[in-house]
C-alpha cells in the first residue's frame, strides 16, 4: 500500500478541488502576465522561501515530534494496560473456578467495553465513564476474593499488585489520551505554509512547466505534511491509530 492510498477518499477529493485551485491560480498569474511584476525581486522571494522554508521546517519537525511522542506512549500504555490484566487472567488459573470465574469475566467485560465503545469515545473527547465502572469491576474481582490460606493469601497480593499495575496504566493512557497539538502551533503551522505556497505562486519561473510542476509538487507536499500532523493528532481515528487489538485477544485468546 502506498502513501496515498492511506489517505481518505474525502480528503483525497478535496486534495484535487485544492490542487486545481492552485494550478488555475498559477495559469491566472502567468497568463495575465501579473508575475512579470515580481521579474525584478526573484533574488528577494528566493530567499524569503529560504527562511519561511527554513522556519517550517523547524516547526513541522518539533510538531511531529510532539505528536509522534504522544502517539507512541498512547500505544505503550495500551500494551502495558492489556498485559497487565492478561497477568490477572493467567495468575489466577490456580484458583478455583468459583473464585476466578467473577475476575475473568471481569477482565473480559472490560475489555470488550474498551474494544467496541471506548475507543469511540477517545477519538470524540467523550468521557469513559461506562469503562471507569467495569474497570472498578475488575479490581473489585480481586478485593472481594477470600484466600483460604497462606498460599491463596500470596497469590491474591500478586494479583492485587497487578491490578494495580493496570490502573496505574489506565490512568496514564487516559491522560495521554486527551492530549491535542496547541491549537495555536497547529495555526502557526498551517499559516507558514500557506506563505511558502504564496511564495511559490509568485515566483517568476522562466519555464511554464518547471513553474507549474513546482507548484503542483510543493502543493502536494504541504497538503500531505498536513494531513500527517492533523491525523497523528488523534491517536483513537484517521489512516494512523493506535490498535484496540490488544484488549479484543483478552476477549478471545485467554480463558
């Protein structure tokens, strides 16, 4: 699969409707002969696309880097998060079924919950409180249990500490979860290189196709540094998400 096929067919649309705007702009300008005025100060556009170039480059990478960061502590959390309450489901093969079977469905509860609703929720900035309650759930499978002795009495601490280990993950994830780009980096961002594209339309090319590939190019480009950024952004939807793979094998996988 290649890079465009990653993006949507509705953002693919507007690429194109945006794409002729550009090169029907650029056909304006050389047409009506409006970029001669610029003839005199290529030297001066030439570096002002050097420095504005420069700057968004800059800011593009520090973006990316920030969001990447997020994106990747989200799924780190997820995987910790579903490890953990996967220890819950093999640490307690021990026990009798009575006393296990409330944490395994516990645990199963949740996760189908996380899998098939929460996700959603993420995505829209909605609030988890139907999962906030299963995941009370499940440590309550735990604290509810009576050991009968000393050995049941160690493994219960072990699973206690686990289900602690998952809260603990739970709540990281949430919070990095509703983490966005400040929207005003996101405008900084978009600002810059509308000039840069400003610019580029503006320059006065000898060559009509060198000018019109560049433009072309240049557009493409800016239009799918932004899309990277805005789908990123939102680690729960778009072409680029983190997995709710995870938890939906603690439905099936584990018994």
């Amino acid at each position: 699969m290649n890079a465009i096929e990653l993006v949507p067919d509705d953002v693919r649309a507007l690429w194109a409707k945006l794409l002729l705007l550009i090169i029907g702009t650029y056909a304006v300008l050389r047409i009506s002969g409006l970029l001669g005025f610029f003839q005199d100060d290529r030297d001066g556009i030439a570096a002002l696309l050097q420095i504005i170039g420069t700057l968004y480059s800059v800011l593009y990478a520090f973006a990316t880097y920030v969001i990447w960061g997020q994106f990747t502590a989200v799924e780190n959390e997820i995987l910790k998060e579903s490890g953990a309450l996967k220890g819950l489901l093999v640490f307690s093969r021990p026990l009798a079924d009575n006393v296990r079977d409330p944490i395994v469905r516990a645990v199963k509860n949740y996760s189908r919950a996380v899998a098939e609703g929460e996700w959603g929720a993420l995505s829209r900035a909605e609030d988890t409180e139907k999962t906030d309650r299963l995941f009370l759930d499940v440590v309550a499978s735990v604290t509810d249990a009576r050991p009968e002795d000393d050995t049941q009495r160690t493994l219960f601490q072990r699973l206690l500490e686990i289900a602690n280990t998952a809260s603990t993950h739970r709540d990281e994830r949430l919070a990095l979860s509703v983490k966005r780009m400040p929207r005003t980096l996101h405008i900084f961002v978009s600002l810059t290189g509308f000039t840069i594209m400003l610019l580029v339309l503006c320059y006065p090319f000898h060559s009509v196709a060198l000018g019109a590939a560049s433009v072309v190019i240049i557009g493409m480009l800016l239009l799918f540094a932004r899309f990277v950024v805005t789908d990123l952004d939102n680690p729960f939807e778009g072409s680029w998400n983190v997995s709710s793979q995870p938890f939906a094998e603690l439905i099936t996988k584990f018994r």
